[in-house]
C-alpha cells in the first residue's frame, strides 16, 4: 500500500526521484499513465495487470469507453528505475501534469500520484476545505 507525500525536483534531464520506500514495494519498474485532475498514476506492474482486466471488459461499443482507453493507453509507458531511483516520464506526460521542476509524488493506496507542486497545493486547499462534506459523502459509499 502506498502512502505519504513526498516533494522531489526535475533534474536537469527531465528525470524524477521516486521515493525508496515507493520503490521498495514496486520492484525495478512501474507503469505510469494520465492520472485524473491533472496528475500521473504510477502503477507496480502487478496492479496495472489488474487495471488491464477491468479494461478490457469494457463495452467497445460505448463511446466513453472508447475515448478513456485511448487516452489512458496512450499516455502510458513502462519505466525502470535507475541507479539513483529516478525514472524519465514522457513529454506527453509531463505536459499532462505540467511538471515543470517542483513534483510532490503521493501515494494513494495502490497508485502513487505525481503533481506538479502548484497543481497539488491548489487542490489540496480545495480539498481541505470540503473535507468534512467529501467524509460525509463517502458515507453513501458505505466507506
């Protein structure tokens, strides 16, 4: 299970420092794709076996079907780490994310998330603000 936030920079090359604790649980490599609310998932290759299954059932026939699994597949790649921890993500998902330099990469259960800083202290704000609404509306969730 991943958990905590973590705040890492862009090298100069484009590469990012996963944390080690994040990498201890993964192995040697995750698969990254678009994430929701502008960030990118990263998935141990166990979990993303998973994610492909319920992919891959689907309906072809619905158009936002379609249009999700084009966009996912498309923005996602498989990356090891290097010597030092770090992964090189794609262009098309840093611009996804809008890396610049400053990441804050989270873990949420069986994904890790990676933001721009920017974008994650915008929508933690927002977050912490309807925090006892969004626990309440969990409860129709059974959470």
């Amino acid at each position: 299970m991943f958990m905590g936030e973590y705040h890492h920079n862009l090298d100069a090359k484009g590469r990012l420092i996963i944390p080690a604790k994040f990498r201890d649980q993964v192995g040697t490599k995750m698969v990254f794709t678009r994430g929701m609310e502008g960030c990118i998932f990263g998935y141990s290759e166990a979990e993303w076996d998973k994610i492909e299954a319920r992919l891959a059932n689907l309906p072809l026939t619905k158009r936002s079907a379609r249009k999700f699994t084009r966009l996912f597949y498309s923005g996602a790649m498989e990356s090891e780490f290097d010597k030092q921890g770090r992964v090189n993500l794609t262009t098309t998902l840093k611009k996804h994310a809008e890396l610049e330099k400053e990441c804050v990469i989270v873990g949420v259960y069986n994904r890790i998330e990676i933001w721009s800083q920017q974008r994650w202290e915008s929508y933690e704000a927002e977050a912490n603000e309807n925090y006892d609404d969004i626990a309440e509306d969990l409860d129709d969730m059974e959470f």
